[in-house]
C-alpha cells in the first residue's frame, strides 16, 4: 500500500500541507481515516488544504493511514506532540498510543522541556503520557511551595481535585489532600 500512496497511481483526491501535496486514494481514506476523509467529501475542488501540520508529520499520517507503518522512534522523538496533536484531530488512535509510548519509554521528559509537552491541547488527551508529565513534575519537585500553578494544577487533576483557584488555594487543597491520604 506504501507503493500506492508513493507513486500516487490512480489517486483521486489529494491534499496540500505547506509546500507538498499528497496524492491519495479515497477510498483507502475512507476505510482507514473517516475523519480526514471528510475533508475530502466537504471540498468540491480536486486538492483540499490541510493547515495546522507540517507536511513530514502529515507523510506519517498518510503512512500509518495506507500502511500501519509508525514513525521510527527519532522521529518520534522530533516531532512527539505535533505526531500526537494529528493522531488526535484525525482520530488515530494506533498511532496516538504508539507515540505516546516511545515518548514514554525512552523517558525524554524533563523539568525543562515537560511544559512544551503539556502547553499542546490535544496531548493533554493522552493519558499515558500526561501520567508520565505529572510523574516527572513530581519527581523533580518535591517541595510544593516551589510548584508553578500549572504544576499544582497537574498534580491536583491527578488526584481528581479541583483545580481552580490562587496558588494559596491550590497549595491548601494539595496539602489537605496529602494530609487525608497519610491519615
């Protein structure tokens, strides 16, 4: 099927990302992606416009799409939550969960890059990988005073808390917590 997608052979609708435009076949879309085959269905016109992805993140799409076939883990590694933010948009649940786990087994998380990771909307959806966020949130900070709000609102939402409010609030109702968990 990576031959088809490839050489684009008796294509019959396409997309444009970026620069690239990608031949595919409709009905390989609409077997295996229903949501992006949608995009095919709205647009009358012979090549629809995909924004919001880059054009290498959108080839693994269309190569997990025809093929099943992942990204190695390098490119997991480059381009982890963008991969994660298609999966989701396209509702791609294989690819989604692959992702997630590379990023979770090759424990790329730290202090310093956990943020980025967090700040992507969709990859908020992941629950591994959000664990694996919250767990290394915990590990490098073991002081609550120092946690950001963001922070503290992580570890509340792990423990199913609320999480609006001050940093005073939060701090309380994270210590309250803690305190009813040793009691």
């Amino acid at each position: 099927m990576l031959k088809l997608l490839k050489s684009g052979e008796r294509s019959d609708g396409s997309f444009k990302v970026g620069e690239s435009t990608f031949s595919v076949h409709s009905l390989i879309i609409q077997n295996n992606a229903p949501i992006l085959a949608k995009y095919l269905d709205q647009d009358n016109t012979s090549c629809v416009i995909i924004e919001g992805i880059s054009p290498e993140v959108f080839q693994h799409v269309l190569n997990f799409v025809y093929a099943e076939k992942y990204p190695s883990d390098e490119e997991i590694f480059n381009h982890g939550s963008e991969l994660i933010d298609a999966a989701n948009r396209y509702e791609l649940t294989g690819l989604k969960l692959t992702v997630e786990h590379v990023l979770v087994r090759e424990r790329i998380l730290t202090r310093e890059n956990v943020l980025k990771h967090v700040s992507s909307q969709r990859l908020r959806e992941s629950s591994e990988l959000l664990s694996e966020i919250v767990m290394t949130m915990a590990e490098s900070n073991t002081d609550d005073e120092t946690l950001s709000v963001n922070e503290l609102r992580l570890e509340l939402g792990k423990r199913k808390l609320d999480v609006d409010g001050s940093k005073e609030a939060l701090l309380s109702r994270l210590e309250e917590a803690k305190r009813q968990k040793t009691e």
